[in-house]
C-alpha cells in the first residue's frame, strides 16, 4: 500500500496536481489497493489517467464485488471502499476477464 501511495504520489506531483486532489488520489489508491490485497487476488495493477477527470484504477484477479459498508465507530476495517467513493466524484466496478477493476473518478483544479 505504501508503495502504491508513494508512486501514484510520484506522477500526481510530474502532472502538477494540486495538492489536496493529490492527497485525496493517494488516500483512494491506498484504500483501493488494501481492498485487493485483503479480498482480491493477484495480480494487482493500479493505473491514474489524467484527462477531463484524474481516473483511478485498481484492478486484480477476483471476481468477488467490493460492497460499500458503513463501518461501527468499534469496527477496525470495513472503511477502504465508503472512504474512496466519499473522496471521489464517482466511482464504480468494471468486469474484465481477468477479474475487476475498482475506478474512481475525481474532478482537476483549473489551473493546469
């Protein structure tokens, strides 16, 4: 996770995202990664695509759906999915044949 984090950090900051997208975009892919980790399955691919919106995709080999949940204040995971779809604008699961990819998509600062 902290790899993922530290190298999605890497191109947010050579594309010269704002630093509260980047923030945001590190704490998503964090997430999203932990998530396939813990209920996916290798391989796990993280992609950023910078267009109209700044896209984030993580994808692994399950087929299992991510469901978001609303976690206890008591509950110690549960958290990952509710927290990437909060910081993003929209977000969503893709069907591939070689699993899923979990996207999110946020908006960019103007300033580019």
């Amino acid at each position: 996770m902290a790899t993922a984090r530290r190298h999605a950090g890497e191109q947010l900051a050579e594309w010269g995202v704002d630093d509260a997208t980047a923030f945001n975009t590190q704490l998503i892919v964090s997430e999203l990664v932990t998530n396939a980790l813990r209920y996916g399955a290798p391989p796990i691919e993280v992609r950023l695509i910078r267009d109209r919106m700044l896209t984030c995709e993580v994808r692994d080999a399950g087929q299992a759906a991510p469901h978001l949940r609303h976690a206890r204040v008591a509950d110690e995971g549960g958290r990952g999915l509710f927290i990437a779809a909060e910081l993003a604008q929209s977000w969503g699961v893709r069907y591939v044949n070689s699993g899923k990819m979990v996207w999110t998509e946020q908006a960019l600062a103007d300033d580019r």
